[in-house]
C-alpha cells in the first residue's frame, strides 16, 4: 500500500480521516467525493506529496474549511499545486 499513487474515496460516513498519508510516500492524487459527513481534513497532509486534491459534493463547512488564505485547513492544503473544491 505504500506505492499507491492516486486514492478515491467516496461516500464515506465519518467526519474525519485518519492521520496516515505520512506513510504514503508515492500519493500524488486524493479525490474526495460525495463525503457529506467530513468534516475536516487530516493535519498530515502538509507531509505527503500531494500533487492534486479533488473535493467533490462533500459537506459545505469542509469546502469553508478549505477557502483559500482564511480557512482552517488552508495550511494543510496550501502547498499542493492543484486544488478543486466544489
């Protein structure tokens, strides 16, 4: 698992993931979609590679969390080059 390269998760039922993209060193691309319940992302984010993240049809106070310079979770996304938050 720790070769993997793009992860979809979808539908999930709760409001936070765990902190274990640390040890996904190869992750480029995370897309998160119709994750109502998510609340908010993992901190460990600022660790990984991440190239692209997708947050599609997820909870609107995720998508605040996420605003560019003002939210919450703006410094843990702030270093990946392509964000697209719907």
């Amino acid at each position: 698992m720790t070769a993997l390269k793009n992860l979809t998760l979808s539908n999930l039922s709760t409001e936070s993931l765990t902190d274990c993209f640390e040890e996904l060193p190869w992750l480029r691309e995370v897309r998160l979609l119709q994750c109502y319940k998510l609340m908010r992302l993992p901190t460990n984010l600022t660790l990984c590679s991440l190239e692209t993240l997708i947050i599609i049809g997820c909870n609107p106070k995720l998508k605040k969390r996420c605003e560019r310079g003002t939210g919450e979770d703006w410094p843990i996304i702030a270093h990946i080059p392509r964000l697209f938050i719907e």
